[in-house]
C-alpha cells in the first residue's frame, strides 16, 4: 500500500495497523496524521510501547496513558482507583496512537481494552477511541521474564479479533538503495536465507572501513557501547566541554523521560568527537541518526559546531523532548540534541537511518536483532561486520505466520478503500502548491529563552570549560554555599548542584 492511501484511510477515521519493513515510512506516516487530526481539532494520545520510542513521536508510554503501569491483570475495582486527570484523559481521547506495537503483550491490549471501556462506558472496543497501532512484527518481539506472566503478538488477543483493524502494510522502500540487502532482508522476512546470503554477509567481516575511528558502531549490550564512547572521547586531544540538561516537571516524570531520551543529562564533548543527532531538526538540517563529528564551539554560547556527513555545518542548540499525557504536559527535558556516536546499541538504533556502520552480531539474543541492526544502513558497501552468529539470521516463527495474514488482509482493505486514490492525489496537489500559506511557527523559541534565562545567569546553557571547574572546586572546598557559588559562576543553582555531584559524589549536596 503506498503511503498517500494510508493517509487517507487513516483520517477517515478506521482503526487500523499501520506495518511493513523497515525503511517503508511508518513514522512519516503517523506525524503527517497526526498534524492533520490535531488540526482537525480532534483529541490524540500519542504513545508507545518504550519510552525511546514514544520520545520520537512526542508521546508516552501506553502503560503510563492507560494507567496499568507494569501490571499483568486488572485488579477488581481498578477505575474506583484511578486518578480524576487520568480518567479525563481517556474520557476526552478521539484518537490513540500506540506505535512499536510488536512489543506490547496480546494481554496487555486486552487490559487497555477494558480500561477504556470501563472508563469511557461503552462497550465497544476502546471504549469506540480511532486506534492506530504501528510496528513491524519481524523487529523487537514482546519481552517474556520468568517472574512474568507470558504472552505473544497482539494479533492473538481477544480485542484484536472484535476491533478486526483495517491493514495499512506499507512496501514502498524508502531506506535501503542496493539490490544486495535489500534482497537479503527481503528473504529474512520470507525465511529464505540462502548460503549467498550469508556468504554476502560473512564478507563485509573481512572488510575495513577507511575511516575506522569515525564511524559508528551497534553492539547488542551496553557495557560494549559505555567502554567504547568513553575510551575514544579521552583519546582526543582536545579541550572538554559540558553541556546540563534543563528540566521541568516532577521528578519521578523526569525520570521517567529522561530513560527515553538518547541525549545524555550531562553531554561531554571534544573537538573531533564523533557525535549523532538524536532529534529531527526543526529546519531539517539534520535528521534522527545523522553522523557528523564536532568541528568547533561557537564564540559567545559555546554551542557545539558539528559538520555532518551530508556536507552541513550546524551550529548544536538545545532542543526539548515533552513527557505527554493526552493534551497535558507532565515533562520536560531540554539538551543539545547530541550523543557520542562510535557506538550504540542496536536496540536503540531502531527507528534510525545511518550512513555507514559497524556491527558485532556474535552476541545477538533474540530473534529479529539482526533484522533491526542490518537495516539501519542504506546499502550493503556501507555495511561492515565484526561477526555475526545465528540468531541473528533468525525471526520469529510467529513473525513470519502473521505476515502471510496480514499480507492478504492488506489487499483486500486496499480494494476497499480503492476510492480514496483521488482524495489522495488531491492533497498532493494542495501542499504543493506554492501559493498555499505557510504554517505559523510559534515564538519564544530557545534563543528568546536562554537570553531571558541568561538575564539572571550570564552563563546558562554554556558549557564547562576547565577553569569554570577548577573555580567551582577552589570556592567549594573554601566553603562557599551552592548560591554563593551560583553567583560567582554564574549559572543556575541546578546546575551547580549537579556539577557538584559530578566531581564529589551523589551525597556532596542535599
């Protein structure tokens, strides 16, 4: 199905699945309805089945908008203890998105089911709420722990079946651009991996980047990830910039988004620094995943200068991540959209497109960890492999049953909506049009606030160069409070508390 018609189908308010590999534009998708919806006036929930995830979309986790948390069942009576603001949240909600749906329990969706049902009193599925579930079931599969109870696909709960959602399976490629792993991880969905698939792979490990040091690299654990970005960031040469984190909310919200945001509360930098964008740019001058390595700091704000690969120089400012529940902001995180990239995870990589990469698949766990990890780069001569062992090779048997289903049910919901094409080819012609107004940006952007901010705090938001800490020790050690030395630095009181726990210790400040 192309994109333009899933749109369509979408704003005609069907509950739908909206699925295909990777690369085919799940997320473009789901932003463009969600901006023509909220336009439209109506009320959407975004959310997500991890945190990471629901950050891209400006969302939620759907355990935390429904409420049952990391609960396996509803417990009796379990509305007479819900919150007024939750309750009103589900009340008012039109539309739900609940994207990365490959990971949520067939269970799970039953217990939503009921929350809104219950809550909305209707007894109908969601309580009659639009829902758009996205995801791709060959990707992460639902987590099973020994302590937990046990589950599989949502295709197999019961409100899958009397919701009967419309399938919106996506196949026009937008990623890959060589027949090579495209036709590799065509036949890892198909279950056909041949020996010239393997063979293929099994010789991007006797090849070496040109650039070693400056290229990124997937591991399938952390611990891999930390020792590698710490190690090559000490290697430079080069003066030490810190950059803290802004916050807003309560604390345990803040917690809660910063698990989910892939800048780090405290980003350290060095000239030379090979570094990834994790937001897409406003100005679309760099996207989520762009590889680009810090070239200067600007005079003045000390923002990080980064050229990226795609040729542009940006100059790094801060950006905000929302923790939303419904309309409600509960909060905020705001950073230089950055992080050190010689490495990540490739659970973390999910979502991203990379130019190049280096991954060690000798460690993968779990089916379609592979899948994930090879299908973050574009074509197979910017793919390069440490190694790679079996289950990486592997999707889920499930997987694969339920995409011959949802492969068949996506033709016959295509030919129902067939006559929406005109509909489709009439909003293209619309935007673009050149004599259509553009959108109204909103003011007070960053550069309005940190000036605001830097009214009382000269310093905000620049980062710590060597002798602001050798100044914030020398004052510490001679007894100087934290607003003391706020006023000699400069900065907010926030700021030096966390500066101070930085060098001394969690407990140095209260």
């Amino acid at each position: 199905m192309k994109q333009a018609i899933a749109l369509e189908i979408l704003c005609e308010g069907e509950s739908a699945l909206l699925t295909g590999p990777a690369g085919t534009g799940k997320t473009f998708v789901l932003n463009k309805f969600i901006q023509i919806a909220k336009a439209e006036g109506k009320k959407i929930s975004v959310t997500a089945t991890t945190g990471l995830a629901a950050t891209h979309l400006g969302g939620a986790t759907i355990h935390a908008w429904s409420g049952i948390g990391i609960a396996d069942e509803l417990k009796p009576g379990f509305a007479d203890h819900m919150s007024k603001s939750r309750r009103e949240i589900i009340e008012k909600t039109d539309i739900l998105i609940i994207d990365e749906i490959s990971m949520l329990h067939d269970f799970r969706l039953d217990m939503i089911d009921e929350v809104c049902r219950v809550v909305r009193r209707r007894d109908e599925p969601f309580g009659g709420i639009q829902i758009v579930m996205s995801g791709d079931f060959f990707q992460l599969p639902p987590v099973n722990r020994n302590d937990t109870r046990v589950g599989g696909f949502v295709v197999s709960s019961e409100v899958w079946r009397e919701l009967d959602p419309t399938v919106l399976y996506l196949e026009e490629q937008f990623r890959q651009d060589d027949e090579a792993l495209l036709g590799i991880l065509t036949a890892m969905r198909d279950d056909d991996i041949r020996r010239h698939h393997v063979e293929t792979l099994l010789a991007r490990t006797e090849v070496a980047p040109d650039d070693p040091q400056n290229i990124t690299e997937l591991h399938t654990v952390n611990i891999d990830v930390d020792s590698i970005n710490h190690t090559k960031l000490k290697a430079l040469n080069t003066e030490e910039f810190s950059f803290q984190q802004f916050t807003t909310g309560g604390q345990n919200y803040v917690e809660s988004l910063q698990r989910s945001v892939l800048a780090p509360a405290e980003l350290t930098l060095r000239k030379g620094a090979l570094v990834m964008a994790v937001k897409n740019s406003p100005q679309r001058t760099y996207a989520n995943g762009s590889i680009g390595t810090v070239v200067d700091f600007e005079p003045g704000t000390e923002y990080p200068v980064v050229e990226f690969r795609s040729g542009r120089t940006v100059t790094m400012v801060p950006e905000s991540w929302e923790l939303r529940d419904g309309d409600k902001k509960r909060a905020s995180i705001s950073q230089i959209p950055l992080r050190l990239a010689w490495a990540i995870t490739v659970h973390k990589s999910q979502g991203m497109t990379l130019d190049a990469a280096r991954i060690d698949l000798r460690k993968a766990f779990v089916p379609g960890m592979g899948y994930v990890a090879l299908s973050r780069v574009k074509n197979i001569e910017n793919l390069y492999l440490y190694g790679i062992n079996r289950t990486a090779l592997t999707i889920s048997e499930d997987a694969l049953a339920i995409d011959s289903v949802l492969r068949d049910k996506t033709r016959s919901d295509s030919e129902r909506f067939a006559h929406l094409a005109a509909r489709a080819e009439q909003r293209a012609k619309e935007e673009a049009d050149p004599a259509k107004p553009a959108r109204k940006t909103s003011s007070g952007g960053w550069s309005d606030k940190i000036a605001k901010m830097r009214e009382t705090y000269p310093n905000a938001y620049k980062p710590w160069a060597q002798h602001d800490d050798a100044t914030l020790k020398q004052e510490f050690h001679a007894g100087k409070t934290v607003a003391e030395l706020s006023k000699v630095l400069g900065r907010h009181e926030g700021s030096i508390k966390m500066r101070l726990q930085k060098h001394f210790g969690e407990d140095v400040v209260q």
